[in-house]
C-alpha cells in the first residue's frame, strides 16, 4: 500500500512510559537517527530520580521529548504534536501537555482495570470518551511485540521489554527515519546476547513493517533536512560536550587532565565519559566524598596538572572551603557545577539556575572566583575550554555552571576543526624567571604578580630553585610568608579581587542580537534559558514586534559594556529559573531596575510563555 | 643502579622519583621561617629528626612535597625547606592523593595530628590508607586540641576533663594503629617523639614502602595535655615498650606473648610459646591485635613497625592503565574523539 506524503516543517513527540520501560533509550535513538537524517533538533528528557519507582505510578513516569524542524530550532518545544503513552500513568501526567488535535499513540495492553486504578481513572479514557478531542492510535504495542518476537528463544518478560523498539520501529517509519545506525546500535548494545540482539533487531523491524501495511497510519511525514552552517555533524548532550571540553582544554593547555569526582546527578556522566578516556593521559579519580574530589583536584593542580571537580549543588555546598583555599592559594581549578533544582537534595533530575549566588559568594572571607555558564548543550563544549583558559592565565579556581537540562538535553554540533581551537597554555614558572632582585634575595618569591594579569607564578614540584610552601593563612604579598600584618591583608584582598577583576578585559563585550535596532526592551539571560529567549523573541519578532536580547556567559566578572547596554534600553527583562538571583548582582552593580520573570518548575521556560512575558513589557513601555 | 653496582639501597617509595646528583644535609632542609609552637613541644623534635632524615631520601629537594591539614603539626611544612603546602582542616590526605597520583616522581609526606586526621579528617583517613597511595602520613598524636586551646580530641580518654569537658569526656577514643589496620593499610607503625633513634627508624621504614604508610607518633603538649606518654618516657618505660623488630620475638620487658584461644595476644612464660614478630603478614589480623595490647596505662605498648605488605600502590596502578590504553590503541586523538560514530555532512 503506498501511503500519502505530509510534509511538515517541525515536529514534536513526546515519548512516555513507566520509567522500565526504555523511553529514554528509545527517544534517544530516535534522536540519533534523526541527527543523521539532517534535521535540527532539540531534545529534553524528563525522568524520575527513583531508579525504578513503582511500576504504572505517576511518579515513576519517565519522558523524553524531541524537536526536529527543516529549519534551526532552538528549544525542545513546548507541546508536543505527538504524544506516545505507553501507559495509564503516562497519558494521565502527559496529556494535558497534548493541544487539541495532536495525535495520541497509546499501547493498549497497559490499559488493564489494575493499572487504570492505579492512577486514578475510575473508567477507561480509552473508552469514556475523553480523548475525542485527539487523533487516538490505540494499538497494543506489548503484544504485537510478543507476537513478533515468539519464535525466539527468550523469556516472555525479556520479548515486552523490547516493546520500546517496537514502538521506535513505528515512529521511525512513520516519519521517514533512516533505521540503520539503531540497528548497528543494537547490534553492539547486545553484542554479548545475540538472541536478545535479535529479538531487538526483530522487534525494531516489526514495528516498522506495522506502520507501513497498518491502515491506523494513513499519511506518512516528511520533515526535510535543515539547512544548517555549512560542515560535520553530530548529535551530542551537554554532559558529553563538557567532556569533551576538558580533554580539549587539557590538550590546548597541553597539561594532563585530572578529575577528582563523587557521583552526583546530573554531573555523573561527565565521570563516567572521562573516565573512557585514558588514551589522552586522563586521570578520573572517584573521590571518597566531594571534599575529597575538590581536594585532590587542587593537589593535582599544585601539581601541574589541568584539574577539574565536577558536581552539582549539594556538592558545591560541600567543596567551598576548598575552593576558598584555591583562591587563597592562587592555583588553577575548573569547578563544574551542573544545577539542579534545590535547596537540599531537592529534585536531582529536574533543572534550576539557582546555584548563581551560592557559586559568586558561597564561601568565608572575600572569596572572588570567575563565573561562566553554558548556553546550550553544545555551547559546553566551548564553556569548557574558556573556563580552562581563564583558570590557567589567571591561576584561580573558575566555577562552570551547566544544569540539568543542558546535561541532559542534546542538540546538533558541528564539529569544530581541531586546528582552530585557541591555544590556552601557559609556561610554568623557572628558576630562569625570577626577578633579578628575587634572585639576589635568595628566595623564590611565590607571590610576585604579573602586572597585567595579576596573576602569581605556577611553580610546580620538581622545579629546582623555587621551593616555596603555600596554604591557607594568609600571606605576605609578594614573599608568600604567613603574615598577620593589618595592611598587608588589606593589600592582599584587594589584589586578589582585582585580579578577578581584571579578566573582564580579557573577555569579548556582551553581543546584543536586536535585528531592527531599534528595539525598546532587551531581553537578558544567562546559561540554559538561552534557547527559551531565542525561540520567545522570534515568536515576537514574528509577530511583527521587535525585542532585542544578550545572553551572558560570563557572570563574573561580566563583560565591561555590561552597564551601557543595560542603560540604552526602556526596559530590561530578565528570564531566570530562579528567584531573580542574577537579578540580585545587575540592580546592585548597575542601579538598573531590571524586570525579573522566574519560574522555578525544574523545567526550562517554555518559549510561548515568555513571548507573552515580553509582548506584556513591551505594552508597558 | 649504578654500573659498578655500589650504589646505596633506593627507598621503596622513591622507585620513580629522580636521584639527587648531589647531597644534602640537613641544612638544606631548613627554611628561613621562625618555628614557632610553645617551648617544649614535642613537634620540635619530630621536625629535627624529619628534618635530619631527608637528606637519606637522596632526592633532590625540589622533589619533596610536604602537605598538612589544620592544627599545630600542620604548620610544619612552612619550615621544611621543600615545596610544600598548609591545607585545610582534615583534607591534607585528599589533597596529596591528587598530587601523588598525578606525580609519581614526587616523595609526598603529610602531616597531621589527631584531631585533624581522626576527626574532622577520618574519612580521607581510611580511604587513602586502603586505595595504598604512595604518601607517607605521619599523624602527631597528643591527645588533645592544641591550636583551639585544649579540647579533647579522638584520642583523649574517655574522662577526660577539658575546656569543653568539664564533667569529663564522653567519646570512646580511637586506637590509631588499630584504625588504619582497619582500614588495611599496608604499612602501620608508630613511635615516640622522644626516641630520635627510633623516630628516625621508623622514618626510614615508611620512605622503603611503595605506597600509603602511616606512622603514629606519641608526641607530648606540654601546655594542654603534658605527660600524657611519661609512662613511655620514664626509667621503667622498657617494661612496657614492646618494640616490635620483624623475626625477633614479641616482648614486653622479660615477658614474651603468644596467641590466646580468642586470637588475641596474652603474656607467655614459656619462650617457646613466644611468637617471633612477622610484619610482612598478608592477613592484617595479627597487626590489629598487637594493636590492641595498648591499655590505658600503657602496661604493654608496642612500637615499631605493625605492618609493611608489597600491594601495588595506586598512583602506580593509574598510571599502568594509561599506558596499557595507549599501548592498545595509541595515544587519543582529538579530532576522532569529538566527531564519535555518527556523524552528518551538511553542504
């Protein structure tokens, strides 16, 4: 049967499911293939942190929703076009998100009397009519999968559980995927089980062929592939691209790379990606505690080493003091903070951006550490090395933040070319080095300043001639000594500001993106609401109203013509997923009366909502 | 070696650490800064004797890092004549785990005290002592808070009437040497700061040992806690000393000891019964009842060495699956890594 042809420019589906039952690994497949097909695309898994909490609950919901478009896109998209509930639970927590009219893929076999119940339905939706306002495939995606799959040799319970690729098989038919990098991923997943490999493989094409010869599915979709920057694609997520930074860094800064890590979601991944990675000299330590990732991290970078701590908020908490030292001691550290929602343990899966002012003054004593953050899971990548590059040049710990949703979400990344990679090393210090008056002195002065950057001399273990000892307590400048002089502390806290300061010359001018030129409110943001902003100013922009917008990746220091271009415009509007911390720093450095909108949902903004957000700003003007 | 083969015995730990081309003395080892604990203390004569020691490392000074925590033993390093560094409260260990496994051809040394690396500091404690990194830990045990002015420490007896312990302290103490037995450790000895020679001895035992070796070392505070080792220090102190000597027998004083019915040790008559002191056991069960011979009024305390066991330390472990990675597939390549296994041109 030779199925009609839709074209769209953009879809989004969302896949939902028990949190057994593979929805991330089939939303990222789907991904995957969709990424080689050549579309754009955005991606936003939402998942539980129970590893498995009670099977067919609400709570154990897990999802993952994708956005692809013949067209750069920017967002995962706010509601989905499609909607895959693999069970009660997951329709009854999606579908509210589904527009009228969007279509509705349901497994049928799930709907049992037990499982309704469960969540609440005291009658089948299936059946009650609620759902006419959708287009309602009701298929049962379990048994066909059993079905297909009864002439192999393995359990019942191993036959359902392939239902995901099952259901992948379809999707993939449905809208013109190409199937063979999931079949050649399932060939090495299973590589060990060949009969489950199979059986995989089998469910895959089952599905497929059931899309194709099933009159469920009358039209069959085609999203063409985008135009993007002309070059060499990938699709990666933003704990990978941060990997992938660091062991650029380390080879930039030609310095080995050494991580000192505990386990933590969402930052676990950059771990266990590192730790692959021993060709490149890598050194993953699996700390005993985040203290102790910290700790070692920074005996690394006395070292010599391009040391790095990864974590999220509650081991920021937990790694200040010695970060702190790092200031005190003026030794080069990168500290990733991936953000999730908080206080205490919080919601570890969902994201937040509130971890901004625990980074800027999270520590004892007058503590300045440079602040960078990512816009994009891509942008990680380059987050990564900047952050390298100040902590080098500058020899100070530098906090990165990236949170959940950058982590987690994925995007298309044209590969840069290594060769243009900027080169961020720097000397260590040398006896050859030393002024010729330190020389006279007969002692290696561990604090005499470059003048221009401030910054103090490597000088790392093993260097003949300059044996110093470094610490905690304050010291003398310059000599480096343990001193309790009035003044000279005074002196030293000033220094180290300014040389934090300072890198605010060494960093570009904020960029504002304002099309017309001519715009009266400017949209500000900071980190993962990067998409969100894009995508709600084009919505305005679209509407024939003009906004202008800026993205920081910078937050300490921010760059010099930060004030001017709060200053040219009527209004400021600053999205946060937080209380309106970044909010906080711009109103008491700037005096600018910036209008905060926070939502704080563990989600990222949806781009409507803030476009109505703008539109109202821009009415009050 | 050198080619004639005359060279003198290379310490255990310094296998990847370059020889010094010239020598040292004791004076290189001493910094310009003014040492400054109270008259008396005992830190004073375990820096001399570290200091006085370091020259038989015959690694060149640059070579040396001594890293501390927090307390009045961490100041130390300021006045070694190396690269060193004065930390934070308890994480001394941590901190010297990145460096020493980061740099193989650095000789590490931490110094702490029983606050810093039982209390505040028990957990990196433990954990390097079992990951066995080549760091040498040498724990000043006073049995008291010195640097805050005299609280009771882990160490303290339980009683202990203090600044904050009027009624006496509650807390059971810890036994050091039982603690890091405990955590397997492979190389667990302890001594007396008043024992220069013996200080020193233990000294060089732990620089012959690839991998973590902690040392505890009795050293009095005659301001908070004096006295608090007198038993050990006075003439009848060779009564209760047993000072352990791999092959030679266990003694305390004339009596010998052997194994009771429970596993523990008991005093013996009978020298047949006396066991000869095996520190090279790989079952660490024998160190830790030694260890529990101390009693409170230190009738029968061992000294010496408890433990040394070859295990791979890890520094050298992380460092063979780098090569043995590269050796398998050759060194990364950068470009490789970031393009993956899929990949799309757009034109």
């Amino acid at each position: 049967m030779t199925k009609q042809v839709q074209k769209l420019d953009h879809v989004i589906i969302r896949f939902a499911g028990d949190s057994g039952d593979g929805m991330q690994l089939a939303g990222d497949r789907f991904t995957q293939e969709t990424a080689i097909f050549g579309n754009d695309l955005s991606t936003l898994p939402n998942f539980p942190a129970e590893i498995r909490a009670p099977a067919g609950t609400l709570p154990g919901v897990s999802s993952f929703q994708l956005h692809f478009a013949d067209h750069d896109i920017l967002t995962p998209g706010d509601d989905p076009d499609v909607l895959i509930a693999m069970n009660p639970a997951a329709l009854k927590a999606n579908i509210r998100d589904l527009p009228r009219g969007g279509d509705l893929i349901v497994n049928t076999d799930e709907f049992t009397k037990r499982n309704l119940t469960k969540v609440g339905y005291e009658t089948n939706p299936l059946d009650s009519g609620e759902l006419d306002q959708y287009h309602v495939y009701a298929m049962p995606i379990t048994s066909m999968t059993v079905k297909a799959l009864e002439e192999f040799d393995i359990t019942r319970k191993d036959a359902e559980r392939a239902k995901n690729m099952f259901a992948l098989g379809m999707l993939s038919w449905l809208y013109d995927r190409p199937a063979d990098s999931t079949l050649s991923f399932l060939k090495s997943k299973f590589a060990k089980n060949p009969e489950i490999m199979a059986a995989n493989v089998a469910a895959f094409q089952a599905g497929w062929n059931f899309g194709e010869t099933t009159e469920a599915f009358s039209v069959r979709y085609e999203v063409k592939p985008a135009k993007l920057k002309p070059g060499t694609y990938r699709n990666i997520s933003g704990n990978t691209a941060l990997a992938y930074g660091l062991v650029a860094a380390s080879q930039l800064a030609k310095l080995p790379l050494f991580l000192g890590s505990y386990p933590i979601t969402p930052a676990s991944d950059i771990l266990h990606e590192l730790a692959k990675h021993k060709r490149f000299g890598v050194r993953t330590f699996q700390a005993e505690d985040e203290i102790a990732a910290v700790g070692a991290a920074l005996g690394a970078a006395f070292g010599g080493s391009l040391a790095v701590t990864t974590t999220s908020g509650p081991g920021m908490a937990l790694k200040a003091e010695t970060v702190g030292l790092g200031v005190s001691v003026e030794l080069p550290l990168i500290v990733c903070d991936i953000q999730r929602a908080g206080p205490s343990t919080g919601m570890p899966t969902k994201t937040e951006q509130a971890d901004l002012l625990q980074v800027m003054f999270g520590r004892n004593g007058e503590s300045p550490v440079p602040v960078v953050a990512a816009g994009s899971p891509a942008d990680c990548f380059n987050t990564a090395i900047e952050a390298a590059r100040i902590a080098v040049k500058y020899r100070t710990p530098v906090i990165l933040l990236s949170d959940g949703y950058l982590a987690n979400g994925s995007e298309p990344w044209r590969i840069p070319d290594v060769s243009s990679l900027p080169d961020i090393s720097v000397p260590f210090a040398t006896a050859d080095d030393e002024a010729p008056e330190d020389k006279e002195a007969g002692e290696f002065q561990p604090f005499r300043r470059d003048p221009l950057t401030l910054a103090r001399p490597w000088a790392i273990p093993g260097t003949k001639g300059l044996e110093h000892r470094i610490g905690g307590i304050e010291k003398a400048d310059v000599a480096g000594t343990i001193s309790y002089d009035p003044d000279n502390h005074d002196r030293m806290v000033r220094l180290r500001q300014a040389k934090i300061d300072g890198i605010a010359t060494d960093i570009p001018p904020l960029k504002v993106d304002d099309p017309d030129e001519d715009a009266r409110v400017l949209v500000l943001g900071w980190g993962s609401t990067f998409g969100s902003i894009g995508a709600a100013a084009r919505l305005v922009r679209n509407g024939g109203q003009r906004v202008a917008t800026a993205h920081l990746r910078h937050l300490n220091p921010f760059p010099s013509n930060l004030g001017e271009v709060l200053r040219s415009y009527d209004k400021v509007l600053l999205p946060e997923i937080n209380l309106g911390q970044l909010a906080l720093l711009l109103r008491g450095k700037y005096l600018v009366d910036v209008i905060s909108y926070n939502r704080v949902r563990g989600l990222p903004f949806r781009a409507a909502e803030l476009a109505d957000v703008i539109k109202d700003v821009i009415k009050s003007v | 070696m050198s080619e004639n083969g005359t060279e003198s015995h290379r310490f255990g730990s310094l296998v990847l650490v370059p020889k010094a081309t010239e020598r040292s003395s004791v004076k290189d080892f001493k910094s310009d800064q003014e040492v400054r604990w109270c008259p008396g203390c005992g830190d004073y004569a375990i820096l001399a004797a570290f200091q006085a020691f370091l020259p038989e490392l015959e690694v060149p000074r640059e070579n040396v890092v001594v890293v501390s925590g927090i307390g009045c033993s961490s100041r130390l390093p300021y006045y070694v004549d190396t690269y060193g560094m004065h930390s934070i409260h308890g994480r001394a260990p941590a901190i010297a785990t990145g460096l020493a496994s980061s740099r193989p051809d650095l000789s590490v040394w931490v110094i702490t005290g029983d606050g810093d690396a039982l209390s505040i500091g028990g957990n990196h404690l433990i954990h390097s002592l079992r990951r066995n990194v080549n760091i040498k830990i040498l724990l000043f045990n006073n049995r008291i808070y010195g640097l805050t002015k005299g609280q009771y420490s882990p160490t303290s007896e339980q009683g202990k009437v203090t600044k904050s312990t009027p009624f006496g302290s509650l807390d059971h103490p810890f036994n050091p040497a039982s603690l890091a037995l405990g955590a397997d450790a492979t190389f667990v000895a302890r001594t007396i700061d008043s024992d220069r020679k013996h200080l020193t001895s233990v000294l060089r035992a732990a620089a012959d040992h690839q991998g973590a070796a902690f040392i505890e070392i009795y050293q009095n505070c005659p301001i908070f806690n004096d006295d608090a080792f007198a038993p050990l220090k006075d003439a009848t102190a060779g009564d209760r000393l047993i000072r352990l000597e791999h092959g030679q027998p266990v003694r305390s004083g004339a009596t010998g000891l052997k194994f009771g019915s429970h596993g523990q040790l008991e005093p013996t008559d009978n020298p047949d019964e006396a066991i000869l002191h095996d520190a090279h056991r790989a079952d660490p069960s024998y160190a830790f009842a030694l260890s529990r011979l101390d009693a409170a009024d230190f009738r029968h305390t061992p000294v010496g060495v408890f433990r040394q066991v070859e295990q791979p330390s890890y520094d050298r472990l992380m460092a063979e699956q780098i090569a043995t990675a590269r050796a398998k597939s050759g060194p990364g390549e950068l470009a490789a890594l970031l393009a993956g296994a899929d990949t799309w041109e757009v034109g």
